[in-house]
C-alpha cells in the first residue's frame, strides 16, 4: 500500500485504505483513543440516567456561586414554560404599555366628540356662534331680496299704470 505523498518520520506512517477493502467491509478504520474516551462517557451517561429517579432541576443544582448566594437579577429571563393544565382561562392578561395607550386615546376622543355634540367645548361654542352669526347675515339677506323684489314690482306696477294713463 501506498505511504502517501513523502516517507515520514518512523513514528507516523500515514496509511491509506483501498477502495475494495472498503467496500468488502473487511477494513475498518481504527479508533482513536478520544473516540473511545466519548463512548464510554457516554455509557457512563445512559447508566446513570437509569440510575436517577429523580432528575434536578436548575433550582435545585446551581453551578459555580450561584447556589451560595442568592442574588436578584432584574435581566434574568426565566423559562415560562406551562403545560395546557396548568393554564387559567378565567384570568385576563393586562394589556400592554402602547395597547393601554391606545385604549385611553380612543376613549379621549369619543369623550371629545360627545361633547362637541352637546356644544359644550371651546370650538363648539365657536362654532355656534359662528352659525349663529351666518344664519342672521341669511336672514338679512333674505329680507333684503324681499325688499328689492317688492319695490322692482311696485315700479313694474308705477310704470304699467302710467303706461295705462298715458294711452
């Protein structure tokens, strides 16, 4: 078999294998002793899982000094993991900052409005008055027409009668 592309040192010779051998299943590649290491830890694992009856939790094993001293961390997310049992359907969850908002806005709003209606605002008075004063100015408009179509048919009337008079 070939050694490889140079001789080597005598401690490390590089084997390669042959392509039949593959194949046939007769070569098999030989373990390294980290290989070896991982299978047994591994068995070590599977026997002791067996062993346990009760598995512990991260409350109850803590690494490093974590176990020794209890410390309140603000940023520490905790798991909210809930099984579909454990799940309240009667309790509401409470909206959030911007939902909140949102609600509070929008009952602003029809409260605004509700008033607007009954007049009681600063634009509704406004706004009123400034009706109040469009409708009069009407008003005076429509009296004034009036006027003018009364004495346009009075002169109509003063000419057809002179008209008259004067055949």
């Amino acid at each position: 078999m070939g050694r490889g592309k140079f001789k080597g040192k005598p401690t490390g010779h590089r084997n390669f294998s042959h392509p039949d051998d593959i194949a046939s299943g007769i070569y098999t590649r030989p373990r390294t002793f980290k290989q070896e290491v991982a299978e047994e830890e591994i068995e070590k694992v599977s026997e002791e899982e067996e062993v346990e009856e009760e598995p512990e939790t991260y409350e109850q094993k803590r690494k490093g000094t974590v176990g020794i001293i209890e410390i309140e961390n603000p940023n520490l997310v905790k798991a909210k993991n809930m099984k579909a049992k454990d799940i309240d359907m009667e309790r509401r969850t409470e909206p959030s900052r911007r939902e909140r908002e949102e609600l509070e806005k929008q009952k602003a709003h029809e409260r605004y409005m509700r008033l607007q209606e009954q007049g009681k605002t600063e634009q509704a008075k406004k706004d009123l008055e400034r009706l109040a004063l469009i409708r009069q100015q009407r008003v005076e408009a429509s009296k004034k027409r009036e006027a003018e179509k009364a004495a346009k048919e009075e002169k109509k009337k003063k000419l057809e009668t002179s008209k008259s008079t004067n055949k």
